[in-house]
C-alpha cells in the first residue's frame, strides 16, 4: 500500500502540499492534529499517515506520533481485515 502511494504520479505534489501547510501550522502552534482520510478505503489513511510520519521524522520537524484511529469502523462487515484492531 505505502509503495503505491509513493510511486503514484500526484505523490510528489501531494507530498509539498502537505509539507506547506503543517510547517505553516507550526509556525503558529507548537502541536498540531493532522488527519488522513480516504474515501475509497481503510488502508491508504493509514499509509498515508505513516508516509508523513516517517518523513516529517526525517526532516526533523518535531516529535511524531502515529496513532491511526479507524472512525468508521462501526460500519466495517467482519473479517474484511485480520490485522486492524
């Protein structure tokens, strides 16, 4: 999942976007809240979060911390993934 999204041709732009509006918000704010939603399934948040993490962890922007909250899971039928919660 991580590598498809890192190899997607919208990754780089994605990427930049991202970067310029959490270091704009930590130009204000010493903590801040970054949210990852995807409408199309549960895994590219995840990825997703895990991507800016990592990077943002690299760069040394601050301290990171991943903790991946699944808000619709309520609405998920069993057995659609073994390794979430």
């Amino acid at each position: 999942m991580i590598s498809g999204l890192v190899f997607d041709h919208e990754f780089n732009s994605w990427l930049g976007s991202v970067k310029r509006m959490v270091l704009a918000e930590l130009a204000r704010k010493d903590d801040i809240l970054v949210v990852c939603v995807c409408k199309r399934g549960r895994h590219r948040s995840v990825a997703a979060a895990r991507i800016l993490t990592h990077v943002f962890h690299v760069c040394g922007v601050g301290e990171v911390s991943l903790f991946p909250r699944h808000l619709a899971r309520e609405s998920w039928w069993n057995g659609i993934c073994t390794d979430c919660e």
